[in-house]
C-alpha cells in the first residue's frame, strides 16, 4: 500500500524549524537586512523593505538586491554561494487567493520547463516550496538579464542599426518557438524582454500564455479578453467575440520594433476606445473591412466607419508614411513594420516568415530557427476546477523537475559533494540530503551574461539536458550568435546598476565575505498592489516599467488629420464595455 501523498510531500521538503534571528550590518548605504537561519534545515528567511516582505530561500542563495513587483510576484537578484551564478529569484505569491491565479502559476511553471533550453527563453534554473501542506506561494530561480526592453527603449541609450535587427530576430526566433508548440503568449510587452549588456535577450513571463490549434478549432473558454498592456494588443483581441490566433504575438512585436525605432509608444490609448481610434489614425482605415465585420458587433462597426476628425473627414484609407515617421530606418526595415503592423491578422506576418525577412537576413542561424519539438497540452490542466488538485499538480511539477535536474547532473557525473567545498559560505551548514526538495544543483553551471563577458570559458547549462532537441539549439546558438552579431555592448543606468551589484556580488563570494544587499531605488510613480478581491477577471502582470510608462507622455506624435473624433451620439461607455469585456 503506497503512502499518502502529503506524507511523501513532508518527506521531500521539511519545514522551518528552531528559527534563529540576526543581523547584517549595512553594506553600500542599504538598510538592515534582517536574516532568520533555520539551522535544521537548508532555507533562510530573508527580510526586505524593512520587514514588509520576506523570502524563504535556500541558504546557498544570497540576495543582492530587490528587481521589482509585479501583480503577482516579486524578484530579487541572488547569487548562488556554491555555483557562483547570479540567477533572478521570482517569488509567486498569493497563488491560492483566487483559481485564476492558481492556474496562472501552474500554466508559467509548466510552460517554462517546456521551453527550458531555447536561447531566447528566460531559462528555468530550480523551484521551491517551503511548506507543502500550507503554501500559497512558489519560488522560481531563473536566468539573470540586466535589464528589461523597455529600460532600453526609454534609457535615450544611442543604438545601433544592427541593435534593432539582432533584437527583432532574436524575438522572431523565440516567437517561432513558442508558435510551433501551438502557445500564444498574449501579453508580448518591451517589461517582459528581459536584455543583458552583450545585447542578448530573453522573453519571459508566460502566465498569460494559452493554447491554439487552428483557427476552426479554439480554445474558447480560455481565451480571455483582457491580454497585454492596451498599447501592444492587437485590433482584434478588442473587436473580435472570440476568434484570435497567433497573429496577435506578432502584431505586439510590431508595436515593439516601431517603440525600438522612435523611442515612443506607437499606440498610447488612453482607454480602449481611445486605442482603436489611434490603430485607425496610424493605419488608416481600409474600405475593404470584411476580416472584422464576420467577428465584430454592428454598434462597434457603425461606430468605426462613422468616425471622423476634426475637418469632419473620414480617416485616411492609407497607412501613414513609416519612411517619413522613422528616416533612419532602412527600405526593409520599414517594409517589415508594415507587415508586422497589419490590420487583417490573416495578412500579418507568421514567426516563421519574419525570421526570413531581409531585414533580419544577418543575423540568421538555422539552429535558432528549430520549431518546438512537441506541441504544449494545456487541456491537461486548464480543465481542473479542484483547488486541492491544483495545489497537488504545482507540487508535482516542483518534485519532478528536481528530480530531472539531479538525474541529469549524475548521468554528466557532478555529484552533489561538490556542494560542500565553500567553507563558510553556508554558515556550518551540514551538507546537503539527497532526499531533501531543496533546489539541489540545478544551475551549478550557470553564469549572468553580464559576468561571463569578460570569461573565456565557453557557456554550458544543465537546463538544456531537459530536453534533448533543445539542448543542441541552445548549444549551436551561443557558438554562432556571437559570431553573427557585429555590434556594440549597451549600457543604460539599471543594466550597469546590476552589473556592479552582480560584479561585488562575486567578489564577496569569491573572498568569503558576506554578499552586500543593495537597497532598491524607488520610483516615482510607485507600485499598484491589487488584493486578491480587486481582481476584475484576469488582470495583467504590471510592474514598475509598466507604471512608469502609464505615466509618462511619450507617445509618437501623428498629424491632426489623422486624429480621430466620437461620432457624435456615441455610447461611448457601451462601445468601452465592449473592447475592454472582462473589465
């Protein structure tokens, strides 16, 4: 008779015992870091923000500093003590408050683990629960990048021509991924690329992520309205009942290379309403609307074609001239934002046909260009209604892939006494149980871009061991990728602010020394922090790139004739309603 799977949960990961408390003194002006060590066990408490929020980590991990939140999560920068890697720690929280949350959380575990290994793909590194009889919360260790797309966009960093076709491929390349194994991201936004100072990037946060299989055959019950910032979500996710496909990734893509090119945001609507009549202004309004009107409800077609501007002229049947809006990008430059930029979703470009666009023809490597070796099942838990199996599902997923992680790491031959070299890192830490779910030796052969600039030694990562087609992309990759890219490093204040922070983060490591935490800036605009109960369907992950965006003014400028007026009569709330549905 097999033992209950809570008992076999208890065995896998012990709980927080004999809590002992001290403190770090300050280090590089940063508050105390208030430190609980569980000395019968292998995890520490963590305090930040004077004690507002903590982080139950294992105690090889050492928190560098505070990246941000997020609405449902918040990320730190640590080193690994033993690896000496510096890794991001996500902390999914709240996770049980409310099903969408839930499945939210198990849709990004299982979707990260099915990507791991692509070049392009923020890469799982280990998992974490504390307690799995009472948590309602996950720890992510992932790859470490220096900063987000948007930091590079809105920094006034000078880039190069090859920056914007090296970073439009290498998005084209990961969207070409995630296609093939039948996903759409949905919420494609310049805060979730994350870029390193080499100018590589990585796409990430896929908690918004659904399934696809073709346009006859949707997963309508999934496919909820409410998806990316307005300024990136295509026209029809906001006209259309149901009926959306892959196309919308890349129209986000679009709206990204046009942000890249004029350092503002191409469609800053103010409200829903206000964001289509900015689609028709920039793109014209062509007289040919067939695609929308099969999807689209007559009051919001009758509005679109009764719309006028301030001359009580209809919108322009044109496109506006991108050449002249963006002179210093080339012919196929502009042809590429134009096919990007479509309004039939069935005339936009695919994944697959932009990573053959001349535009992007340089930096071109076939073992980036592999489709996704097995298509994603979301039906096998996106149907689950029993909170009590969902939980058991997350802890699955966390047993299973450390347990990936260390038969790879035996069949390569590094056993985990490697882990007992650093004295003094681990504060008389025994050494490590086999059996414990305690984020054994996953990422001990990870390293932060930043920090391998300046190391010879050629880049090698267990993630990739998890899947075997993934494993000789993610190999090919980093052997040409460096080859192909002929540009210069960029650097932007927050990327060389982690870049020091990492930098003295090793040093201490290296010389036995406690690991400075640095304090994290505050922004001006501050953090929105929703209760679970203030959550109107599925709202998205903003974080501090996306509040400061909101209250910015940067917004490409376009002539008055192609700004758009109400109708005159206009249920501007009903036409609202409509585009914005889950809100």
């Amino acid at each position: 008779m097999h033992a209950p799977r809570s008992v076999v949960w208890k065995d896998l990961i012990l709980t927080m015992l004999n809590v002992v408390t001290f403190s770090v003194d300050k280090v590089w002006m940063a508050p105390k870091l208030h430190v609980e060590i569980c000395p019968e066990s292998r995890k520490h408490r963590v305090s930040l923000e004077g004690g507002n929020e903590s982080f139950i980590i294992d105690k090889r991990y050492r928190i560098i500093r505070k990246v941000g939140s997020g609405s449902y999560g918040s990320v730190c920068s640590a080193i690994n003590t033993v690896s000496k890697e510096v890794v991001a720690i996500k902390k999914c929280f709240r996770i049980f408050d409310r099903q969408l949350i839930t499945k939210r959380c198990l849709r990004e575990v299982k979707l990260l683990q099915h990507f791991n290994g692509h070049p392009h793909i923020v890469g799982l590194l280990d998992m974490d629960i504390v307690d799995v009889n009472l948590f309602n919360e996950i720890y992510l260790v992932l790859e470490c990048c220096d900063t987000t797309m948007g930091d590079v966009i809105h920094s006034n960093i000078a880039l190069e021509p090859v920056h914007y076709r090296w970073f439009m491929y290498q998005i084209f390349s990961a969207l070409h991924y995630i296609h093939s194994a039948n996903v759409l991201h949905r919420d494609l936004k310049p805060s979730n690329i994350l870029v390193n100072q080499n100018c590589t990037l990585r796409i990430c946060d896929f908690g918004m992520a659904r399934g696809f299989v073709n346009p006859t055959s949707l997963d309508h019950p999934s496919m909820t309205h409410y998806v990316v910032t307005r300024w990136y979500r295509a026209p029809e996710i906001m006209l259309s009942h149901s009926s959306y496909d892959k196309a919308i990734d890349m129209w986000s893509a679009g709206c990204i290379l046009a942000e890249l090119l004029g350092k503002r945001v191409l469609f800053k609507g103010t409200d829903y309403v206000d964001q289509l009549k900015k689609i028709i202004g920039v793109l014209g309004l062509p007289k040919d609307t067939t695609f929308w009107d099969e999807t689209t409800s007559d009051s919001v077609i009758e509005y679109i074609r009764n719309l006028r501007n301030a001359d009580g002229c209809p919108p322009p049947s044109e496109c506006i001239d991108f050449g002249a809006l963006f002179p210093s990008c080339p012919p196929e430059g502009i042809d590429l934002l134009v096919a990007l930029l479509q309004l039939d979703p069935k005339k936009r470009l695919c994944a697959e046909s932009a990573l053959s666009h001349p535009y992007v023809a340089d930096m071109r490597d076939p073992a980036e260009e592999m489709p996704c070796p097995v298509p994603f099942d979301f039906r096998s838990f996106e149907t689950i209604q029993d909170q009590n199996e969902l939980r058991a599902s997350i802890v699955d997923e966390v047993v299973a892939f450390k347990q990936r992680c260390k038969s790879n790491l035996k069949s390569e031959g590094d056993g985990v006494e490697d882990d007992e070299g650093d004295e003094g890192i681990h504060d008389g830490d025994p050494c490590y149980d086999d059996d414990m779910v305690d984020g054994s030796s996953n990422s001990d052969h990870f390293t932060c871009d930043t920090l391998l600039a300046s190391s010879t030694t050629p880049r090698t990562s267990n993630r990739t061991d998890i899947s075997t087609p993934s494993a000789r992309l993610n190999s090919a990759a980093s052997n040409l990728s460096r080859r192909r890219y002929t540009g210069g490093s960029i650097s932007t204040p927050i990327s060389s602010s982690a870049a020091e922070a990492h930098a003295l983060a090793l040093g201490a490591v290296q010389e036995g020394r406690n690991v400075p935490t640095i304090a994290q800036q505050e922004y001006e605009s501050g953090m929105m922090v929703f209760g679970s109960k203030q959550i109107v369907g599925e709202p998205e992950d903003m974080d501090e790139d996306d509040i400061q965006a909101m209250h910015s003014d940067e917004s490409i400028q376009i002539d008055y004739h192609r700004r758009l007026l109400d109708p005159s009569n206009t249920d501007r709330q009903k036409i609202e309603r409509h585009l914005s549905r889950d809100w």
